[in-house]
C-alpha cells in the first residue's frame, strides 16, 4: 500500500471490503438511514426491537487516510445487532486532502452532535465511542476530550502512541499485512508537526486518564499497534478505569474484515461483540 497513491488505497480497501461482501452475507439489523449529522455523512444503525438502546459513535480506520461508510458497514452491523445497541458511523475527512487536526475536530464534532441527540437515536442516556486502528485513536482521544459525556469506549487495536518503541513493531513490522513502512506513509499524509506528535490529540496514552469511562480494548497478536494498544489498557487501569483488556491469538491487524476467510476471526468477533454487549448494557 505504501508503495501507491491514497487514491489507489482507498480501490483496495474497498475491493478487500465492500467488494467481497455478497447480498446473502449482510448482516442484518433493524434499519439503516443514511443522514448527515455534524456537517458530515452518517450511517444510522438501529436493532431490531423496540429499545431504549446506548448509542455508539464509530470512528472507521484506516490510517486517517482510506476508509469510509461502506467498508465498515459490516462492523457497525454487527455491533448494532449483536451488542444491541444504535451504532451511528461518521465520514470523518481524510487525509492527505484534510490533513490533521481535521479528524480529530469531526470526532468530537460528531459526539457532541450524538450526545445533543441521544433521545432520538438509542434512547438511553448512554453514550460510547468506539473505532478501530485509527478510528481508535480518534474514539481514544475525543474519550479524552469530552470524558463528562463519553460513558464507554471500544478501542479495536488503536493507536496509541505515535512515537512510542514497542517490541510489537519489530516482531510484527512485516509480512503480517499492516507493515511499519505503511503505517509510516499513513502518519506522512495525517501529518501533525513534531511539536503535536507527542500530545494526547495524537498520541492519547501520553493523556491524562483518571475518570475516563470504562472500556474495552482488545488487541491482535501479530499487529505492530499490539503492544501500544495494550500499554493503553494498562495506563487505564493504572489511573483506576474499568478496562476489559483481550489480546486474540493467531490474529493480524485488520482482522474485523476477514470473517468470510477465518473462522478464527468469525470466533473472534462473537467474543469481540459480547464484550462490547458486556461493557455498553453492565
């Protein structure tokens, strides 16, 4: 990927994603509206049944440069269906056409928006932010940012730590599909200055974390951002939050894409949506 446009990242993404997936294998759920919501476009997922519901904000990944609606609708399907909750996914803009702090400012425009609109999405007063690699980053640092809104948080292998050295990165840094080269050429294009690298708007562990709201992190064992991804939980129960921390064996980065190929990662994702089920309803 790094050895290509972002123009030719984002065809390949989708033809891994959107591309693969065939009528018979949507996963269903109540209902889907596509709407605009905080000047962006949203994908509105709701669970068959009556409700209430908590509602969860989903930030997509990909390296805050590829990455939209459609190749994570099969993610927000699932969290909406089998976590019972209103999942609403935002299209953040994307670098390198908005490059940082764009992202980062939609994120949190996109849960101030959910947290004003509560009632009408899932009902309940519950309000979580969720995403996955990037998009954990980004769920990751508005958690931090509106820590008196954001009452749980779903971080699927995030980035933690831009500048951080981690064995992880040595181990895993090639042949496992997220390579550190690209994920070099994704923090070129997102592009924070030297100076922004090591704050918490790009870099949360380096926040402060005391009285941020329970969360689930979970954590793949062939991926570079594995080690990051756990030093995070573990700063969060260190500063007394509640953390559901899981590293799923025999996994790459990415894997949330793979269940038509894996019945590792189909296993993986009935346990990743359990625990999400766990942490959102008590």
């Amino acid at each position: 990927m790094h050895e290509g446009s972002p123009e030719a990242a984002r065809r390949a993404l989708r033809a891994m994603s959107v591309d693969l997936v065939q009528p018979a294998d949507v996963i269903a759920v109540g209902s889907v509206e596509d709407r605009e919501a905080a000047g962006m476009a949203a994908r509105v997922y709701r669970p068959e049944g009556e409700g209430p519901w908590p509602t969860l904000v989903y930030l997509h990944g990909g390296g805050f440069v590829i990455g939209d609606l459609d190749t994570h609708d099969q993610v927000c399907r699932r969290l909406c269906s089998g976590a019972e909750t209103v999942v609403i996914s935002f299209d953040y803009q994307l670098a390198p056409e908005s490059p940082y702090p764009a992202a980062v400012e939609d994120a949190s425009a996109a849960v101030l928006w959910t947290a004003e609109h509560l009632h009408e999405l899932g009902g309940t007063d519950l309000l979580a932010v969720g995403g996955d690699s990037a998009g954990g980053n980004l769920a990751a640092v508005v958690a931090q940012q509106h820590r008196d809104l954001v009452g749980a948080q779903v971080l699927i292998y995030p980035a933690t730590h831009v500048l951080g050295d981690y064995p992880s990165r040595t181990e895993n840094g090639a042949g496992y599909l997220l390579e550190v080269a690209t994920m070099e050429w994704f923090f070129a294009h997102y592009g924070p200055s030297l100076e922004e690298v090591d704050t918490p708007r790009v870099s949360p562990l380096l926040g402060d974390l005391a009285g941020l709201a329970p969360a689930l992190v979970v954590t793949a064992e062939f991926d570079p951002l594995r080690d990051e991804g756990e030093a995070y939980a573990d700063a969060l129960a260190a500063a007394g939050v509640r953390v559901d921390r899981h590293r799923y064996d025999g996994l790459v980065h990415g894997f949330l894409d793979m269940a038509a190929v894996s019945p590792a990662v189909e296993a993986a994702l009935v346990d990743l949506t359990a625990r999400t089920r766990a942490l959102l309803h008590g």
